[in-house]
C-alpha cells in the first residue's frame, strides 16, 4: 500500500482538488461515536462471554453489523455536512436513542433481546438511508447511485427483524444473509460514470472518521486492561501484565497511525472523483473491518492476561489471540493488495510467527511473557515496514524534484 502512495501522489487539476472541502468530523458525529463506543464494549463481552467458535462466529457478525451500521452514518456524513444548524442534523440526532437501545440490546441478540436488538437496527438503518437519500437526491448521479444502493440496504435490516422471529440456529443463518446483503447493495451502488461522480466523498473526512473508529477500538484494550486490573488485588504481576498487554496496543496504535491514514487518504485524495466511491468502499468501509475486528479480538485476550498474567493463556485466548493479529496485520495487507497486488513480506512472516509462537511455547509460558513477546513480533514487522515506505518517500522526493 505504502507504494501506491509513491506512485500516485496527488497531481490533478486544480479543479479537481477544489471539490476536496477538507471538512473534519462534527461535533454531531463524535456524540453519535459515543453510542458505538458502548457498542463495541459489548461485542467484546459477547465473546469474552463465549471463547467457542459458535461464539466466535456470533461475535464476528455482530462486530459486522455494527460497523455496517456506524458506515451508513459516515458515508452520510461525508457527503453531507452535519455540521452547523442543518435540519439534517437533528434527523440525524433522533437516532442516538434508538442507536444506544441497538447497543444495549446486543448481548442478548442470540437470546432473549432479539426482537428490541433486531427492531432498533431496522429503525435506524432506514432512517439513515431515507436521510442519506433525502441528501442526494438533487443530483441525478448522486440519485441513481442512492437508488441502485437502496433496495438491497432496506432489504437487509427487515429480513434482519424476520430472522429475530427463528430459533438462534436458522437466525445465525439468516443473520449472514443480512451481512451478505450489505456487501452486495455496497458493491451494487458501485462506481460513477466517466467524468460523473456517484458518491460525495470527502477524502480527509472519510479518512478521519475511519481512523478515530479505530482509536474507539485501541480504546476498548485501554479500557478491558484497566477493569481487568482494577478487578483484582494490584499484585507485581499483576502491574507487569498491564505493561506487557498495554505494550501491545501502543505497538498496534503505531503501526496503523505512523502512515496509513495519510496513505489511504492520499490514494483517495489523488483519485480521480468519479471513481472515489467505488476506492472509500473498499479499503474503508470494507478494508478497515478485518483491523478494527483485530482490535476487538485482543481486547478480549487482554482482558484474560491482565487478570492471570502468570497463568499460561487457554486454549480459547490462544486462538483468539493468532486471530487478533491475523486480522489487524490481515487488514493491512489487504489494504495493501487492494492498491497495488504486492503484499509486504515482512507482514506474512508476522502472523506466522505468532502463530507458530503462541501454538509452540502459547501453552506452556505466562501469558504476560506471550504477549510481551507478539509486541516485539509486530514492532521489528513495523520497523521494516517504515523504513521501506521512507525509503520510497525519499526516492519519490527525489524523482521529482530532479
């Protein structure tokens, strides 16, 4: 990925440029950030709750749904502006009720809250997309996206609140159709015309949206390490699990925040408008969920290290814990193939290594030891990594400026 950004440093038109409005996240959208905050906390407790892989299986599509969910609202917010006293804005405001009654009611979505889980999703999501549509219907490229993207979105939340009805079996089942449906209405809204532009995307926006989702996710680590540690008697031990779990998360922060952004960002920035769309989906909306999931995954294993930091991990932490790092290092290479079909050599040798380490020594070392050692794995992988994006960025620099 960190190529893509050499090779296509942003050179259009200053016309082209001028339709960048370089808008922040509002006031609004981080309030509504706070109720996905409360989400994301629970998904962690669903498997936290549930180490099995129904459980795991369980808390991976409710991790989707939730950032399906939160999607809707960025893609809202990027192409309209919720700032100011827009009347947009308090039709978005009117979901932070029911979005929260969503979150509350998510442990329970397999069991007892389905209906109020389910019913709340629904309401939200049409409500969002009747905004969304309400927003860009003036514009006839804009409509026909809107229009082409509508009927599968709709579609997906009500067989969601049909599925609610089925005993927690045949709703698995139907509750991935309902995530299969949201790609597919992603990937039918599709990509504009030559020359014409399908979706409003606002490069620094979007981008910033997506990574503050991620710090709501390096969030949950902070706050699983700290409960976990404030749960039990403040032992040496316990002190040095904290270190070497917290340790992790400052390696996960730097190896997205020292150039991902500005790498996604510049590669959407320096596309050409029409086709900004059909980039934003997939290496945002869907190339930043395998990261953000990584995330959640850890927080979960923290949690367990913090609480038994001299105690060998389970077998359950153990996976979970090669399944944190194949998703959020996944994630990246993913981010990377999307932008030039090359994935980073040093990135497959990192899950692998902690694979081989946590199946190898995972059973038979302090679960502090274990994770102290994956957070030396990851950094030595993100120190190559940098050091060849420098490198490009210099001889970038150097091209050009000869």
């Amino acid at each position: 990925m960190h190529d893509d950004v050499i090779e296509n440093a942003p050179d259009q038109a200053a016309s082209e440029a001028a339709q960048d409005s370089g808008r922040h996240a509002t006031n609004l959208e981080l309030f509504l950030d706070l109720v996905f905050v409360f989400a994301v906390t629970q998904v962690a407790g669903v498997l936290v709750a549930d180490m099995s892989v129904a459980g795991f299986g369980r808390g991976l599509l409710l991790a989707w749904l939730v950032w399906w969910l939160w999607s809707q609202f960025t893609w809202l917010g990027t192409a309209i502006d919720l700032g100011g006293r827009s009347a947009t804005q308090f039709l978005v405001l009117a979901t932070v009720p029911l979005t929260l009654l969503m979150a509350v009611a998510l442990p329970g979505a397999f069991g007892s809250s389905a209906l109020e889980f389910a019913g709340a999703y629904l309401a939200v999501n049409l409500w969002a997309l009747a905004v969304q549509g309400w927003g860009l219907w003036r514009e006839p490229e804009t409509r026909r996206a809107w229009l082409r993207y509508a009927p599968l979105a709709a579609l997906a939340p009500m067989v969601l609140l049909g599925g609610a009805f089925l005993p927690e079996g045949a709703r698995f089942g139907v509750w991935c159709a309902v995530a299969a449906f949201s790609v597919a209405s992603a990937v039918a809204g599709g990509r504009g015309q030559e020359g014409k532009i399908a979706w409003t995307v606002d490069p620094g926006h979007f981008t910033e949206r997506h990574a503050l989702f991620v710090i709501i996710s390096l969030g949950e680590i902070l706050v699983a390490v700290g409960a976990s540690a404030a749960g039990v008697h403040l032992t040496p031990a316990v002190g040095a699990g904290l270190l070497a779990a917290v340790a992790v998360a400052c390696v996960f922060w730097w190896t997205y925040f020292a150039f991902v952004p500005e790498a996604v960002e510049r590669a959407l920035r320096s596309a050409k408008p029409f086709d900004r769309g059909r980039i934003a989906r997939d290496r945002f909306t869907f190339g930043h969920f395998p990261i953000v999931f990584g995330l959640v995954l850890y927080a979960v294993v923290a949690k367990h290290v913090v609480a038994h930091p001299i105690d060998p991990p389970s077998g359950g932490d153990l996976v979970v814990l090669t399944s944190a790092v194949a998703f959020f290092v996944g994630g990246l290479l993913g981010l990377q193939w999307r932008a030039m079909h090359r994935l980073a050599p040093e990135r497959v040798a990192a899950i692998g290594a902690v694979a081989a380490l946590c199946g190898i020594a995972g059973p038979r070392v302090p679960g502090a030891v274990l994770v102290a050692a994956v957070a030396v794995i990851v950094a030595i992988m993100q120190t190559i990594t940098l050091r060849r994006y420098d490198r490009l960025v210099a001889e970038r620099t150097q091209r050009v400026g000869g």
